[in-house]
C-alpha cells in the first residue's frame, strides 16, 4: 500500500501484534512502505502468512511469526525470532485484542419484565459469564501488557522506541451490550499512560490509538447483513457518527505513523488519539 504520509523508518524493525487482522494488517503494510523491516505476529499462522507475503510481494521487508500473546514464552520465542532475522526491535503496535459472546448481553438495559426471563431468551448484566469476562480481560490488557514487556526490554537498554496500543472508542464512553469489551479497553488506555510515564527516562515513547467504527471480520456480522445492508445497530453507529461512514483502515495510518515517528512526536507520550469521524464529538441531538 502506499503510505498517506511519507515517513522514514528504513533500518528499524518494527512489531505489530494481531498483524493478521484488518486494521492491523494495513497498519504493517504502511510501515513497510515507509521502509521499515516488519514482524507480522498473530496467533493465526496463516492470516499473519498473507499479510507478509503481500508486503514482501510489494519490495518490502517482513516476517509472519506465529505467535501467542498470553503466553509469555511464546513472546519470548518470538522475539529471540524476529530480532534474529529482522534485527533488534524499536517499534511495537499492540494490536491483538477483541471480545468475547459471553461477555456481552443481548439486552441494552435490563427492566423488571427482562429479568424474568430465562437467558436462552434474553441476556442482562446478571447472565455474564465469568469466563467470558476473563478471556476479554486477558486478551486486551493482559496480552498489551506481556507484549509491552516482551518487547520493550531491548528499546529501554538501547535509550529510544515507540510503542502504539490500540484502544477504543468504549474506552471514553462505553457501548451498549459489551461491557467486559469497554471495560478492558478503558483499562489499556490507563496502561498506556501507565507505561508513558515509567519508560519515558528510557527514551521510549508509548501512546495510543482509539479507533471509532470500522468494519472487521469480528463485527461485521454485527454491523451488516449478509446482503450487505446494515444492522440496526449498524445503523445507529453511522446515524452517530457525523461524517457519516464506517472508518477504512487506511485512516488509521496517519495517525500511526505520526506517533510512531520520532521526528514528528518525540516530545509526544501518554496520549490516546481517538480516530472515530466525530463520534467522541457527538451528542446525538
């Protein structure tokens, strides 16, 4: 792909966590048009396999490593791997996250009527299941965390990196029906101002992104119908947003790249950007 801002990372080696993924995988794709040497990490060998192929496809510079982000061994496999092959790591996106159906409820609010029925039927705040909250929990903040440390190490021995966690929009306000998703997202957000202030005398920059409503192969069942239509919920997202659209993950990258770059934010940290098209803006009235 072609980058919207030209930045150069050429000689460095960058991370990205959950590179097989959409946005993740396009947020790899920019950074090696601006030359970068990227490890594409994903728990799904073959997804973080095409995202590689089409980088190296395209002249650039990549490795697909499987890679698990609770579990530390497994990060310390693939770190051992990549700065082995790629060189030593200065940039990381921790871009693995997602939810979990047990830790949603199909109801947006519970009334007195809702909590007699059985939750085959419907599912409140009372019907969440422990386990699902964990696995969310694990995987958003537990996962950024391992990464972060796995990682980090070798920029703070070196004096200088860049690390970008990607947030939410739920994280400022939390949605309807997912409050395990919201919950863990706020708690990254924390963590990256957290981290920001503890690596700082290191010379390693930590910030984040907070994407609004993009379409991905986690929600789009959710979002839009299989004729291509929207959901109602899909459609109230977009009724919310004011320019009127789901994001392209292209609109991610500029922002990226930006915190990621030295020249243009180093004095930049602790910060979480919302790329949301002005639904943080809106009141809905």
């Amino acid at each position: 792909m072609r980058a919207p801002i030209q930045f150069d990372f050429s000689g460095q080696t960058a991370v990205v966590t959950g590179g097989g993924g959409v946005l993740c995988g396009c947020m790899a794709e920019a950074l090696a048009a601006c030359g970068a040497a990227v490890a594409v990490t994903d728990l799904r060998a073959e997804a973080a396999r095409a995202v590689a192929d089409r980088i190296t496809a395209a002249g650039g510079r990549a490795a697909a490593v499987p890679c698990n982000v609770l579990e530390r061994p497994s990060l310390e496999a693939a770190c051992a791997q990549i700065e082995s092959e790629l060189g030593p790591v200065s940039l990381l996106i921790n871009g693995a996250g997602g939810n979990h159906p047990r830790g949603t409820t199909s109801a947006e609010q519970v009334t007195p009527a809702l909590l007699e029925q059985a939750a085959a039927e419907v599912s409140t705040f009372y019907d969440l299941d422990p386990d699902g909250i964990r696995f969310v929990f694990d995987l958003n903040v537990l996962g950024t965390m391992l990464a972060a440390q796995i990682f980090t190490r070798g920029m703070a021995a070196r004096g200088g990196g860049a690390v970008v966690n990607i947030s939410s929009m739920n994280a400022f306000r939390p949605l309807t029906k997912i409050p395990a998703y919201s919950a863990a997202k706020a708690a990254v957000s924390n963590f990256t101002q957290w981290l920001a202030v503890h690596l700082a005398p290191a010379g390693v920059r930590v910030n984040a992104l907070a994407p609004g409503f993009f379409l991905t192969e986690q929600n789009r069942t959710l979002l839009t119908q299989a004729d291509g239509a929207l959901t109602p919920r899909g459609e109230t997202i977009v009724r919310h947003t004011p320019m009127g659209r789901f994001g392209q993950p292209a609109d991610l990258v500029g922002t990226l790249l930006w915190l990621l770059s030295d020249d243009a934010a180093g004095f930049v940290t602790g910060i979480v950007v919302p790329v949301d098209g002005g639904f943080a803006a809106y009141s809905g009235v």
